[in-house]
C-alpha cells in the first residue's frame, strides 16, 4: 500500500508560521531597494496586492513589463533571496517542540480517519485491498522550508509512522520538489504561457529560470522524476496545504492520469466555515469543488466521470491539528 501526500504552504501556516506570501511581502518592502527596477516591482506589489497573491504566477505576469534576461534576472534574484532569508529567520523563531508527533504520525498512516465517516469507510474500505502487502508513506512537499524535517528529526526514511492489519507503517522518504530556502529554490511557473512576455518565452535562459519542470532539468538532481514515478506507483494520494494553482498543473496532470488506475484521492482543503443549521451547503462546497480540479486535469467528460468518485474533498478538518494543548 503506497500512501502519498502532496504537503504545500498551508501545513506550514497551520503549525503557526507566518509563511503567507502577503506576510513576505510587509517583509520585502522593508528590505533595501539596490536599484530603480527593484523599487519599481515593490510599488507593483504594493499596488496590485489582490493581483500578487501568487507570488508566481504573478511574476510569470510581471515578465510583460521586463525588456531584457539582464532585467528579469536582477529582479528575480532579489525577490527569491529576500524570500529564503525570510523563511529562513522564520523557522530560526519557531518552536517545534510543541507538534504532537504521535498525532502527524497518525494522520500519515491513516488519513481518512480525518474524514466524516461515509468517506472514511470509503477509503478504509479501498485500503483493505493491500491488507497483506507492506504500507509506505512517501512526502512530496512544495515548501522550501525544513519544518517536516524539524519534526521528524534526522531520519525521515525508513521511520515507524504507525501499524494495520499487523502490518508496520513507515515513512520512506519526504523529497523538497521545489528545493529549500537555502539551496537549489525553484520558483517559477508551470509552462511558457504563464509567462507574459513572448519574447521570454522562447528564452531558454529565462525559461530555466522560471519554468518550474525545465528549472529541475537544468539544475540534474532528478529529484523530479523520482517524484513522478512516485506519483505513478500510489494507491492513495493526499494533498494538504495547497492552493492547486495553475503553477503546479504538471503535478495535477500525472494524479489525473494515476486516477485512471487503481489510486484515490483526498484533497484536504481549508474554506470558509458552515453553519451546521446549512450544512447542505457543505455537500455543495465539496462538488464545486471537486468540478474545479477536475477541470485542471484537461480530460473528457467520460474521463471525468470514471474518475469523479476517486476523488474525496476533505472540507475544515482536523488533519494536521498537530499542536499540543
């Protein structure tokens, strides 16, 4: 049984760090301006906050107003250093003594019991099919900061998460697809049509840059593909944390085609709460949606619909409520 979660910013804001991108930016407008375009990008931000609430696509937008790779390059330099210097004195002032390690070992072996329980029957139902084979649980995370390594501590394969059905349960791995704040930090968008200026389009200086999938190629750790063959070897896939921007559709794509195979998915997300006097409407959220990831997926109606039921929306749940009382 190969459980894979997909973790993004939300888990770090869930355990209480201050990681938001409108929280860099109070932080980048304090920084030093070295030069005219540096300022000139700072009163974009400061202007247009609602159009720069993805850091990265709005950066894939910001290219219309760049002439030349010299431009790109100084502006795109001074924002990603300022951003791992942020998170990195971010983590330096967080107290990870107070997670509750026995609680995330327990949502990573055994997600669904985080579910109301039709879903978690469902899913614990569809777990049964690998009632003899070994249970692992590989990481794929999308921050650049060492919060899952702060918690688990220096081994993070190979390590005893749990058991079931007599079997043990162990996290085999935890892989930073988009680097660290201090080494090999992939910012970007996911293809060259998120980036505004044509000319920069067929730039490969600019697109191992700023395309996310080509900035792994370039950088030849192969991380990437490591991850991608993960993502076709799972049977049960989680996300938590992540906003499923169109940066990411790569990612999006390949769980799509994985659900074609014997694989389900659990979409963890945080919304606005509903009243239980109206709690239809939770029903109503959740298929919304689940309609909405299914539309980035890029697939016909009849893929759609063979696939529909696989996908389970986790609506404000407890999963990853790991701070200690």
């Amino acid at each position: 049984m190969n459980t894979l979660f997909f973790i993004g910013n939300g888990f770090d804001l869930n355990i209480g760090m201050k990681t938001s991108y409108p929280d860099f930016y109070n932080y980048y407008h304090t920084t030093d301006s070295r030069t005219p375009a540096i300022k000139k990008l700072k009163e974009d931000i400061s202007k247009n906050l609602e159009n720069w609430s993805d850091l990265e696509l709005a950066l894939g937008a910001y290219t219309g107003k760049l002439k030349s790779v010299e431009e790109f390059d100084e502006l795109f330099e001074d924002i990603g250093e300022k951003l791992s210097d942020y998170l990195l004195q971010e983590e330096n002032n967080s107290d990870f003594s107070k997670i509750n390690i026995k609680r995330m070992f327990d949502n990573l072996s055994f997600p669904e019991d985080s579910l109301p329980r039709a879903d978690t029957n469902k899913i614990a139902e569809f777990k049964k099919k690998w009632i003899n084979d070994n249970w692992e649980v590989q990481i794929i995370t999308f921050n650049y900061t060492t919060s899952l390594e702060q918690i688990f501590g220096d081994n993070q394969n190979h390590l005893r998460i749990g058991a079931q059905h007599g079997h043990e349960i162990y996290l085999q791995g935890l892989h930073h697809i988009h680097g660290y704040a201090k080494d090999r930090m992939v910012m970007g968008v996911n293809d060259s049509s998120q980036i505004k200026n044509t000319a920069f389009q067929k730039d490969i200086n600019i697109i191992e840059a700023l395309v996310k999938d080509s900035c792994n190629e370039a950088l030849k750790h192969t991380i990437n593909h490591n991850c991608k063959e993960l993502v076709m070897k799972a049977n049960l896939i989680c996300i938590f944390g992540s906003s499923l921007g169109e940066t990411d559709n790569i990612w999006w794509k390949l769980i799509g085609d994985q659900l074609k195979r014997d694989c389900h998915l659990i979409i963890f997300i945080k919304g606005k709460e509903i009243s239980p006097r109206i709690a239809y409407k939770k029903a109503r959220t959740e298929r919304v949606l689940r309609e909405s990831f299914l539309e980035k997926l890029k697939i016909s109606e009849e893929e759609k619909n063979e696939i529909a039921d696989k996908i389970t929306i986790a609506l404000n749940t407890k999963m990853f409520d790991i701070i200690k009382k």
